[in-house]
C-alpha cells in the first residue's frame, strides 16, 4: 500500500524533508513568533511563508495541537507540496499520534494527498477513517474530479447518498466531470434536495449541459440559468461560453450587452469568450463581426481591460479573422510593448502569415531575438508564413532552427515542413523530411500525398498511398484525387472515388464531387459528370459547378459553358469567375461582342475581377508585377530586354498565342498585350539579375495568383529550353515544372 510505509515510521524516527535539516540545530523559536507566522500561513499561503514557518515547527519546544497539523496541511494541499505534506504527516504520527485520529485533522489530510493528485493514499486514509462527515466524502469526490477520474468520482459521489446529503460543494465537484447520462442523474438528484437553485450547483449543471449538449438537442443549460433564483458572474460567464461553443456569437453578444447595460459586472473571461465568439460563429458574418469587435475594444479600453495581454491577444485574433486590417492588428501588437507573451507574439504571426508572408518571418525572427523559449506552435506558424513565399530560403532556415531547438521529432512540425517545402516547390525536400520522420500521423500521409498532386506527381501519390500504414481518411481521398486531376488519370480517379464508400467506409462529400467532376470534364467526359452531379446526395455548391465550367472553357464547349455561368452567377453573383471564364469561352471563340457584354455587365453589377498578379525573389526581395508592368521601378529595362528575350524565342519556335487575348484587336497588338502578362515580366526580371552572376544555375521560381494562361504556358517551356535553366511556376491551381521545353504536366493542366 501506497501510505503503508507513513503508518508504519510511528516506530521509527521521522524521515525531515531535506530542506529542514538546515534548521536542525537552531534554538526553539517563541512561542508567540510561531503562532504569528501560523497566522500569516493561513492568510496568505505561499511557499516562502511555509518553508520559513517549517524551521520553527520542528523545533517546536511542545507537541503542536491538531489545528497546527490542519492549517499546515491545508497550505500543502493549496500550494501543491506533495513532499512537505507526507514529512508532516511523518511527523504528525511519530510526536502526536492523538491528532491522527481527530476527524477535523484527517479531513485536512485526505483533501491535502487528494489536491496534490496522490489519490491511491487519500483513498487508504479515507477507506481507514472510523468516523466520517460530509467534508471525507465531499474531499475526496473533488480530488477524483480534478484529477478527471470520472468513474470513481461518480461511484463515490452515489456511496455518499447513502450516508449523507450531499452540499453544494460536492454536487459541483461531480458535475465538473459527468458526461450526460450521469449529470442528468445529479441533476435529479439535486432536485430531490433542493439544490438545483443553488447558484454554485445551478452553475454546475450550465457547465456540464454545456460541454454535453449536441447543436440539434433541447437546451437544457439554457432551462437551468432560466429557473436559477441568483445568478453570478460565473452563471453569465458559463452561458456566454456555451453559446461560443454552439458557434452563436450574436446570443453571446446579446448576453454581453444585458450584463453591461444593467452594470452586472464581467471580467477577463467574460471578454475572452465574446470575442471568440465572434470568430467561431457557424456562418460568420465578417462586417457584423467586425463592428462587434470594435465595440469590445472600445469596453476593453474604457474599463481598463486593454492592459491586460490576453484580452489584446483576442483583440487581435478576432479582428484577424474578421478580416480587419493588419496594421490595426500590428498596432494593438505593438501598444503591448514590453508585455508581450509567447501567446501574443505568435497571434500576430498568425495574423501576417497569409496576408503578409515576409512580414511574418521578419515577425518571427524579432522573437526569436527576444529570448523567449518558442514551443512547437510558434515553429508551426512560422512554417505556414513560409509556405506563403516563393522559394525554401525561409523554410531552411526554420527547419534549421526547429532542430537546434530539439522539435524534430515533433510530427505537427515534421507535418509543417513538408506542407512548407512542397509550396514553395521543393517536393524533393518535403520528400526527405516525409522520410527521416521517426512517427508518422495521417496528417504526415496526407501533407505528403497532397504535395505530390500539386506538383503533378500522381504516379509517386498512387505508389504512396499503396504504403499507408494508418487509416485513411476523407483528406486523404481529396489529395488522391486531385493527383489524378492534375495529371488526367480518369480510369484511377473512377476506381479510388469508388473504393472510398466500398472499400473504407468513407462517404464522399463535396470536395470529393468536385474532385471527381474535374477528373471527368478535364478529360471531356461531361455527360458521364452530369450523372454524377445529378445523383449527388447534396447540392453541387460553387467549387463543383466551377471545376465544370473550367473545363467547358478548355474545350470550348459555349453552349453547356452559358448554363453552367448562370448557376455560379446564382450562387455567387459577385465572384467574378463565371464571369471571367465565360468571357474567355467567348474569346476563344472570338465572340468579342458577348464577352464585351460581359465585361459591361460586371461593371454595371460592380464584380471586380482578381487582377493577375506574380511574384519572384531577386537578392533576397521578394518582387511584384502586374500585367503591364506600370509600377514597377525598372519597368524600362525589363520591357527591354523582354524584346530581346521573345525575339531569341521565335528563334527556335516561339509563336504567341493570340486566342488568350481577350479584346477584338489586331493581331500584332493581341501579342503585343501576351509578352506584357505578369510572369513573363517576373522572369525576365529574374533574369536580369541573373545576368550578374552567370555562375547561378538554381531553378527561377515564380508565383501566380491566377491560372497561367496558355500562351505564358507556352512562353514558359521555350525560355526553359533557351536558358537552359529550370523554371517552376505556382499557379492558383498546381505547380509547373518548365525543363529542357518541356512542363511536368504534359500540358494537361
């Protein structure tokens, strides 16, 4: 038995705790000193305080009196001092082995091993006791409930009822762990007795309702608080979580107005909860969201509160995700100066990593000089900022720092890095780390399957996936099936959406129709793709009927692409895709007049169209073009040497490709406007600087936030062959490897 050894040291001499046999040899303090340190221990509990009162206990000229043990085990029990308390306890049974068996001081035992979490020897003491009150039983229920111990919490919660009513204390403690079946049996309980009006009891019920109740079930936290005769901060509190936890940020707002316009009071967890509950609403409504966010803010500042880090760290999540603007974000950041967590740095991290990649990784490298300790969510963060830019250089040099500080076998980073390399187009890194990863999850699978489908490796993805030795799960068949898309693999891409209800038991849902439509129209197959829309158990949404109409644009079909526009327009009247694709069917089928009509309407409708843009790094900057090129500082020497360059091409081949114009102009102007579009600009710049060190022989990589268009497509695979360099390029859809004049996906993209 666990405390065996302890009722066993009455024959021999107490073993001291190692710090107290620095005080052996001093003289016996008064009396009077002690009782006043006494005193202090139990008004203010702290460490210091009871290691400084320990000298004088065990130099104590008499026997202490069991109130002496009880206060001491009490500040053991508050202050988690495992090591003192059982030194104590030796003690207690060696010099007065009277107080041992007074009730008073083995309930303060109990409670002290139970807080402390040994629960094996509260439990020995408990099972000794001859005589036992409400306070036994109610110490070692909130024992097992801190410590989670939800079967043996409740078992002794209903031996209780045999013996003694049960107090407010004891039917919060067991509610804290109850799932539903057995809180709705308390909840009865304290019925019976008259406790469910009880603010702490009612707060209880609201609490276990809350973490039990499913979106679809009677809302019966909403019933207690209802009936409660008082109510606290903490009943608000509760209620106010609940509704964040249902994804109902108005009713937590609404809430949060009442309590502020009737001067209820709230605290730090009543703001942290309304702002969550801003961000986690099940259909958020950002302009709403925002508004709200501002009014928080402006309580926060007014009471106070704006002090405090952890509300500004939801200040500034919520106003990230509202999609509020980062510098507000980064001025709330920096108003916290010299109180900036871990927490707080890596919120605003968060905040740039998609909006402002390079803003991110210098973010991270300024906490890195702060010599705060980073933990694995700060490498993470930083890792997705990286996988935001165009080449590995920032995803090397946090791989390197996640190893020096010993993470690598962490798999959400290993996770992370693959994630990282694959986007910023080195699938031969993500490849390694995917290899040299001790443990593996279904997120490692996957991260490394979905690399492979966007670089058009679906050859690679198949023979990965036949290695899988976890189970797969609904991501892992999207991942699949894109590399099937990419690469036009309809036959496997029919066999795998197949296998996944047969085979796994996965039920396809919408990102795998929409996989699956693409595999289909990609391939020319519509009528086969119809069916499936038609037979799907829910209905198409805006990606599904978008992945069609792509590919009505691709093979010209005008016809079925006219139906397909008018149903993205219905779902989403203004996103300009349907408009822009079906603006280029017409164009391709040089219908300009429909597709000047178009143009017309978008702007009569005010849909604006996402203007392409591309990026490259040149000596460590990260560079912007637009088509055109108009703001861009060297734009005289570029569109110089693009001269040049597209003269050298025609050379060996090169012939524009005018249907990609989209306006009824001659057709020397039509090429004239293709060699301005924005990744020709990226790479004749990349080349420019290359120019001055011919040494360099790395692959030039360029970002694109639209589909490449076929005419740059093709630009693409020439300046590979004429520079003799690889090109790869991310578009919105996969990665494009441009070598030797060839491009890794068979232009089939």
């Amino acid at each position: 038995m666990l405390c065996e050894g302890i009722m066993l040291r009455r024959k021999r001499i107490t073993t001291v705790h190692p710090f107290l046999r620095l005080f052996t040899t001093v003289n016996p303090p008064a009396t009077l000193e002690f009782n006043s340190s006494l005193q202090t221990l139990r008004v203010q509990p702290t460490h210091h305080h009871l290691e400084q009162l320990l000298s004088s206990f065990y130099n104590y000229p008499t026997h202490h009196s069991s109130q002496t043990y009880a206060t001491l085990f009490h500040a053991c029990a508050l202050l988690h001092r495992l090591d003192i308390g059982q030194d104590i306890h030796n003690h207690m049974l060696f010099h007065n082995p009277n107080a041992a068996q007074e009730l008073y001081t083995i309930n303060h035992l109990v409670n002290m091993y139970a807080k402390c979490g040994n629960l094996e020897c509260a439990r020995q003491l408990f099972d000794q006791m001859p005589h036992r009150n409400i306070v036994s039983w109610t110490s070692l229920i909130s024992g097992y409930a801190q410590s989670g111990r939800t079967n043996q919490c409740f078992s002794l919660f209903c031996s209780m009822l045999a013996h003694y009513r049960p107090n407010d204390f004891s039917y919060a403690s067991v509610l804290s762990v109850c799932d539903s079946s057995r809180g709705r049996q308390v909840h009865a309980v304290a019925l019976k007795t008259g406790f469910d009006t009880c603010v702490y009891v009612g707060n209880g019920l609201i609490a276990m309702y809350s973490r039990n109740s499913s979106m679809d079930g009677c809302d019966e936290a909403w019933k207690v608080f209802n009936v409660m005769e008082f109510l606290n901060l903490v009943s608000w509190n509760t209620m106010i979580a609940w509704f964040q936890m249902r994804g109902q940020g108005d009713k937590a707002m609404g809430f949060f107005s009442v309590m502020h316009r009737y001067s209820l009071g709230f605290n730090r967890a009543t703001l942290v909860s309304v702002l969550s509950s801003l961000f986690g609403m099940n259909e958020i409504d950002f302009s709403w969201g925002l508004q709200g966010c501002f009014q928080l803010h402006c309580v926060s500042v007014k009471t106070g509160f704006i002090l405090d880090v952890g509300i500004v760290t939801a200040l500034l999540k919520a106003y990230s995700i509202l999609g509020g603007e980062l510098r507000d974000c980064y001025k709330l950041f920096l108003e916290m100066s010299g109180s900036q967590d871990l927490v707080l740095w890596t919120e605003i991290i968060v905040a740039f990593s998609e909006r402002d990649p390079e803003k991110a990784i210098l973010l991270f490298g300024q906490l890195r000089r702060e010599g705060l300790s980073l933990d694995s969510y700060a490498f993470s963060i930083a890792l997705k900022a990286c996988a935001g830019l165009v080449t590995d250089r920032n995803a090397l040099m946090v791989h390197c720092e996640v190893i020096k500080s010993g993470f690598m076998d962490t798999v959400v980073l290993g996770n992370a890095l693959i994630h990282a390399y694959a986007r910023c187009g080195s699938i031969s890194q993500a490849k390694q780390v995917f290899e040299e990863m001790r443990y593996r999850d279904i997120v490692s699978w996957n991260s490394m399957l979905k690399a492979y489908a966007l670089h058009g490796k679906a050859n690679e993805a198949l023979r990965l996936f036949r290695k899988i030795d976890v189970k797969p799960d609904a991501t892992t068949f999207v991942s699949l099936l894109s590399a099937c898309s990419h690469a036009g693999r309809v036959e496997e891409g029919i066999k795998i959406f197949d296998a996944m209800f047969e085979k796994h038991g996965i039920v396809p849902q919408l990102d795998h129709y929409a996989c699956i439509v693409d595999i289909l129209c990609r391939a020319g197959h519509f009528i086969q793709a119809e069916k499936i829309i038609k037979e799907m158990p829910m209905p198409p949404d805006y990606v599904v009927w978008s992945a069609f109409l792509g590919a009505c644009r691709k093979h010209r079909e005008s016809g079925l692409a006219q139906i397909v526009a008018s149903r993205l327009k219905e779902l989403d009247p203004e996103n300009s895709l349907a408009y822009v694709l079906m603006s280029n069917v017409h164009c391709s089928a040089n219908s300009f007049n429909e597709a000047g009509h178009l143009r017309k309407q978008m702007g009569q409708l005010g849909v604006k169209k996402q203007p392409g843009l591309s990026w490259t790094e040149v000596g460590g900057l990260v560079h912007e073009f637009a088509s055109g090129g108009l703001q861009h500082p060297d734009r005289k020497a570029i569109y110089t040497n693009l001269e040049d360059f597209v003269k050298e091409l025609k050379h060996i081949g090169y012939i524009p490709e005018t249907t990609s114009s989209l306006h009824d102009i001659e057709d020397e102007q039509k090429e004239e406007q293709l060699y301005y579009h924005s990744e020709k600009l990226a790479l004749i710049y990349a080349l420019q600087d290359a120019s001055k060190s011919p040494s360099s022989c790395s692959a030039i990589k360029i970002i694109k936030n639209i589909r490449i268009c076929l005419d740059c497509h093709n630009f693409m695979k020439l300046s590979s062959k004429l520079i003799e360099r690889e090109i790869i390029v991310r578009d919105s859809n996969r990665f494009h490897h441009f070598k030797n004049g060839a491009c890794s996906c068979n232009d089939y993209w």
